[in-house]
C-alpha cells in the first residue's frame, strides 16, 4: 500500500491504472477505523482492481470546535489495518492540500439536508460533506464509491448530489456493522464513558422498540415514537431526534404505509451518536 499526500501525487499514481481501465475503487473516511470501515474497504477489494482510501478529518463538516479537536486521529494504526485490507491507496492530505488559500466554492444540496442532522448540526455540516466528497470525486474518479448506511442521510445526500451533478461514479451502500450488544460501530465509540459505553445500547434497543412495534400491527408514528423515546430516557440518554422518515427524502410520516426508515440522534455524556434502521 501507498500513502500519498497530495492531489497531484494520487493523479499520478491512478494515470497508468486508469488508461487500463482497471477499476478503480474510493472509500471516503475520517480515519480512526473500525470494524465499520474496514467492511467497506472489504467490499471496494472483491470489487475493484485499485482501492483508494481516502482518510481526511475535514474542518469544514465540524459544527462544533470541540468536536473537531477530540476527534480520534491515529494515522499509523490506520495505515496498518488499510494495509491488512489490502488497500493500493491511502491518500491523506493535509488540510492546506484540500482547501488551498483562497478556497471559496461550496456544494450545498437542498431537501434532503434539510431536517434531522441538518436541524440538528445545522446547514454547515452537509456542505462541508458534499464540497469535500465532490472534490474527492474529481480527484479520484473513481467506478465506484462506498459508503455506509450508518450515515444514512448522508447517503442520501449523496446520491442527489451525483444525479443533479451527473457525477459518473456508482454509489454502494454497505450495512451498518456493530458490535456485540448492538451499538453502531463508531469513531466517536471511544471517547465514551465507561458509564456511556453501558448506556449507549439504547439508541440501537430504541430502533428495535420501533420495529417490533411495528411488526405488532401498530402503524402511527407518535405511538412507536414514545415508546422509542421512553427507551432511550430510560437509559438516561439526552435524546436529539427520533423520527420516522421516507428513506429517500427524510420526510418524516406520520403513519408508516411504505418503506420507512426509523433515525435516531442522541448525547450519551457528551458524545453524539446517530444510529438507523430499515422498518
Ligand atoms: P467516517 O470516517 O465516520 O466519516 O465514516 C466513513 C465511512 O464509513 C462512511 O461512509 C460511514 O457511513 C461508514 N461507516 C461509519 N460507521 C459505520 C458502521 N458502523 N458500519 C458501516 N459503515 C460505517
């Protein structure tokens, strides 16, 4: 595997694959891998000749300063476990590499964005993602670009930006992997209490709450609502959303008819998590 830092480096370095047109494969990250990461790198190997992973903490996404500055970075044992993936590529920049002096363009995709985590972190958040994803995708032009359903918004987002943009890459979802009592593998996992780490489980049992509700016959959303939400209270959990959405616009119903997709946001001490699942 090789690491390179720099745009005009990983342009050199795809030149020769891609006038064989070998496949070329991009998984987006922020690092700190886990379990997560490591079943998208897994499924850009079996798919692709050439495996890009980009690993970028980006500034720009960041709501909050503190959040930012806490974010776990361990670049060497990410190299370690990209390179036990058999990944070619880690391309990690610095920031000035991205965002150059005299930066001033910003992709901002509407609907979609604009409840739950765009209520919630406000509009910043999805256009630092969408500007930061688009330029990796001029960088990398990449077949294929995988992402996790654990950022299901974000997905979301995504796939609008690439259909209003005709942006020529294919997006694959790839499951939300967890560990064993049911909380969403996350980066953010390890700045949990030990106290946070028995509480956070809630948000994955609320979901459950919410599907098995459901199966039972009960189809309003403010009945599976509350029952999620007495879950999450319950485990003492400061709750930020919990919805019923349309999983492709992020309408929240008020009865589920269709296909619906439960989301949820919660503080467990002061970590945010975010889980989903499909009803
Ligand atoms: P991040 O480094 O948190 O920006 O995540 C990079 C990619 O990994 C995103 O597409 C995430 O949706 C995906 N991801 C994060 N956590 C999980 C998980 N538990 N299961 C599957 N994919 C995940």
């Amino acid at each position: 595997m090789r690491t390179l830092r720099t745009v005009a480096e990983l342009r050199a370095a795809l030149a020769q694959p891609r006038r064989e047109r070998r496949r070329i494969g991009l998984v987006p990250t922020m690092g700190a891998f886990h379990g997560g990461h490591l079943s998208l790198m897994r499924r850009a190997r079996e798919e692709c000749d050439e495996v890009v992973v980009s690993l970028f903490v980006n500034p720009t996404q960041f709501d909050e300063d503190a959040d930012l500055a806490d974010y776990p970075r361990d670049e060497g044992r990410d190299a370690m476990l990209a390179a036990e993936e058999h990944v070619d590529y880690l391309f990690a920049p610095a920031v000035p590499d991205i965002y150059p002096d005299g930066f001033s363009t910003s992709v901002s995709v509407g609907g979609v964005t604009e409840a739950l985590e765009g209520a919630s972190r406000g509009r910043k958040h999805f256009d630092g993602v969408a500007t930061v994803v688009n330029k990796l995708f001029h960088i990398v032009v990449a077949d294929i670009a995988y992402f996790g359903q654990k950022d299901a918004q974000q997905v979301a987002m995504i796939r609008r930006m690439v259909r209003d943009l005709d942006i020529g890459v294919e997006i694959e979802v790839c499951p939300i992997q967890r560990e064993a009592d049911g909380l969403a593998m996350s980066s953010r996992n390890v700045r949990l209490s030990p106290q946070g780490r028995l509480q956070a489980p809630a948000l994955y049992r609320s979901l459950n709450t919410a599907a098995s509700l459901l199966a039972a016959g009960e189809s309003r959303t403010t009945a599976i609502r509350s029952a999620a939400l007495a879950e999450l209270d319950a485990a003492g959990i400061r709750t930020e959303y919990f919805e019923i959405v349309n999983p492709e616009t992020f309408v929240p119903t008020t009865s589920v008819e269709g296909p619906a997709l439960a989301v949820v946001a919660a503080r467990v001490g002061d970590v945010r998590l975010i889980d989903n699942q499909p009803l």
